[in-house]
C-alpha cells in the first residue's frame, strides 16, 4: 500500500507530454501572420501573449468542465513557457515571480473578461479590443474579422473529438 503511494507521488503526469502537444499547436496557430497583418494586433512580446491567451480561451472553453487535469496541464505549459521565455531574455530570478504573478494576473484576466462578455457580440468585441489591442486603434473590420475568427474556432473546437484533444491533436481554422 505505501509502496503504490510513493509510486504515484513520483509518477509521471500522464497528461504533461500531450499537453504540452497540445500547447505547441496552440503556440503555432496563435504565431500565424494573419494576427498580424491582417487582424491587426501588434506583432510584439505583449501581441503575441494576448494571441496566445486568446488561444487559451478557446481550449479552455472548449473543455470547460471535462478533463480538468488536462486543462491544469496546458496551463502548467503556458506558465512554464512564459517562464522559460523571461529566463532567455534575461530576466532575474528575483524579478521572475513579479512578472509571472502580472502575466497570470493578466492571463486570469482576460480569459473572465471573454467568458462574461462571449455571449453578448458587443460586448466581446470590447473584450477583444481592449485586451489584444490595448491602446492601439483597431478597425471595425479587423475587430469583425477577429470575431468571427473566435466563433468559427469555437464552433470547429466542439466538433473535435475529446479523446484526440487530450492527446494533443488540436486543429484550429483559419
């Protein structure tokens, strides 16, 4: 009995490795140039967190209260990544939790504000607005063109099969 119980403690998460699948496709898709070319959303170190994030919302939508320990996973993932990519630019070990604590703060953040504001178009292209564009202008096209992005993958999420999903094999559209 004990013996099972220092097994499991040292075992290795079965989820880690697809979700870190998972987290690469996502990361694939959310670095495409139509973000930023044609969406219009800056193609800097903040643009690309806030597609990244953007991306986030629409796994974790799609596997809202199922699979759970797959979702922490690719959430591990991201932070792990966020972490990764600070340490290679140099930041300190001292200033490596503060900005972790902001991007999660930031992370928590936006994936509420789409979730609230989702249902109501308006309101979610406010959403859109001010978390991937931030203080830059964006146009009604290119908000319009984003949205329906985000719906058209919402949609394309639900019709994948979560058994392939929580190996990893996730497909957006364009």
């Amino acid at each position: 009995m004990i013996s099972k119980f220092i097994k499991n403690i040292f075992a290795p998460d079965p989820f880690q490795l697809p979700a870190h699948q998972a987290y690469v496709s996502l990361v694939t898709q959310a670095r495409q140039p139509v973000f930023y070319q044609e969406y219009g959303v800056a193609d800097t170190l903040d643009g690309r967190f806030d597609v990244i994030v953007l991306h986030m919302f629409l796994l974790t939508k799609r596997l809202e209260n199922k699979k759970l320990e797959f979702l922490r996973a690719i959430w591990e993932a991201f932070f792990s990544d966020m972490d990764r990519s600070l340490r290679e630019m140099g930041a300190s070990d001292t200033g490596i939790g503060k900005r972790i604590k902001k991007m999660a703060q930031a992370f928590y953040g936006r994936i509420s504000s789409y979730e609230a504001t989702l249902d109501t178009e308006s309101e979610f292209k406010e959403s859109l607005k001010r978390n991937l564009y931030r203080n830059m202008e964006a146009t009604d096209l290119q908000l319009d063109s984003i949205t329906r992005y985000v719906k058209r993958n919402l949609q394309n999420l639900q019709t994948q099969d979560l058994e392939y999903l929580i190996k990893g094999e996730l497909n957006f559209c364009s």
